[in-house]
C-alpha cells in the first residue's frame, strides 16, 4: 500500500508543478530588452558593376527613327507702313509723294580771251637729225678724249673737220670697240710666227648703216706683206659685229703686230 501511496503524492506533485509556472509567468512583469547597438564601421564597400555597352542599333531600327523634313517656308513678317494720302492730281499724274528735287547745275560761260597777233606763242623749229643725235652730252673736244682715241683721231688729219657731227661722234664713241672687235678675229700667220717680226699698218674703210663696208684697204702697208693680208681678212670676218652709224662714216686705225 505504501508505494501505491508514494506514487499518487508523486503524481499530484508533478501535476501542480506544471501549473504553477504559466500562472508566475503571468504575475511577474516583464523586463525590458534593450537591443544591442552593434559598432558599425565607417568604411563602406561599394560594388562595382560592369559597364553596360549598348547593342549597335541595325540599319531597320535607324530607318524608322529617322523623319522626314518638313517642308515648311520662314516668312518673314513686314512692317507695315501707313501710307500718306496722294491727291487726285498725282494719282491721275502717276508721280510718287515723295518724289526726288530735281538738282540744276548753274552754268558759268568760260571768259573768252583775244590773242592779238603779236602775242602769239612762237613756233618750236624742227629738229635736224644732227640735234636729235647729239641731245646727249657728248665730248666733241679732241683735248677732252683719251689718249688712245685721240691716237686714233690724228690719222684723219684736216679730213676730220670735214666730217658732220654725227660722224665725229661715232667715231669718238666707237672706234675703240671697232678696233677691239678686229683684234678678236685675227690670228698671226704661221710665216709670222716663225720669223718673229714685229710690224705697223694703217688700215681704212667706209662703215654703213647697214651694217656692210666698202673701200677696204691699207693706207700705209707695213715692211711684211703677210701682215697687210692677215689683217684684210680679219676685217671681213669682224665687220658683221661693228657697231652700225646713223650715216656712212670713213673709219680709220692702226694696228701693231708684235711676236713674243
């Protein structure tokens, strides 16, 4: 009997304990939580994403987006005016309101001047071909010249002062560069070179405006022959490149031939 006993007080007091805490847990007021304030970095992580890279639109979807222009004018507005009133006189004339002044110019007659005969203007003579050559100053004057040139100038003796103006001045200006030419065109014969002698001519001829020469010949021949012609023959080669007068002139000059 006695552990049938046991057993009910046993029963009854687990029974009693499983009642009693629900009703202590109602009584028994609850406590507040505070919630726990977790530390927080200042350090943020930021994801990177990858770059979206557009499709390439197709040459169907460009179409379609593109419009039309619209064909439409820019008019520009106009300022409108009031016209004046225009009487019936211009209307029926046809003449603008504001129509230009006509401007008159005063017309001054020039004063007429008489010229009595004795003041008339003197006539200017014509000038002779001898003025017009010799407008330029040029040394006529033998003293003047060099001393080659007047070389030159003595072998035509009183044969000079007979000659015009314009001869004696190309003859001053140019016997020089005629003599230069010739000198450029001759060559000693070989007879010269061999017996080395030294020699002395006078040669003469008529220069024309042309160009051309005639009355070639040795005034005063020289103690060799072959000289007189070397010389001849040098002249009818040189005389194209002479310079041309304006009239015929006789030219005149020396040459001496020496060997070394």
């Amino acid at each position: 009997m006695k552990p049938i006993i046991l057993a009910l007080v046993l029963s009854i007091i687990l029974h009693l304990l499983l009642f009693v805490p629900f009703k202590f847990e109602k009584d028994v007021p609850k406590k507040e939580v505070v919630p726990k304030v977790e530390k927080k970095s200042s350090v943020r992580y930021v994801k990177i994403q990858p770059k979206i890279v557009p499709k390439p639109k197709t040459e169907k979807e460009v179409v379609k987006k593109v419009e039309k222009p619209k064909n439409y004018k820019i008019v520009k507005k106009r300022k409108i005016v009031p016209q004046k009133k225009i009487s019936k006189k211009r209307r029926a004339k046809k003449i603008p309101a504001t129509a230009p002044k006509k401007i008159v110019k005063k017309f001054t007659p020039k004063k007429s001047v008489t010229v009595r005969p004795q003041e008339k203007r003197k006539t200017i003579p014509q000038k002779n071909l001898e003025n017009f050559l010799l407008s330029e100053p040029v040394p006529l004057d033998k003293s003047m010249l060099d001393e080659i040139t007047q070389s030159y100038l003595k072998l035509y003796g009183k044969e000079y002062e007979k000659l015009t103006n314009v001869q004696k001045v190309f003859i001053q200006n140019s016997i020089k560069s005629i003599v230069e030419i010739t000198r450029s065109y001759y060559s000693f014969p070989s007879i010269a070179l061999k017996l080395r002698k030294n020699d002395y001519n006078i040669v003469e001829f008529t220069l024309h405006p042309n160009g051309d020469i005639s009355g070639l010949r040795i005034v005063q021949p020289g103690n060799y022959s072959f000289y007189d012609k070397s010389i001849l023959e040098a002249i009818q080669y040189a005389y194209k490149d002479y310079p041309r007068p304006k009239e015929a002139t006789k030219i005149k000059f020396y040459i001496t031939y020496r060997v070394y």
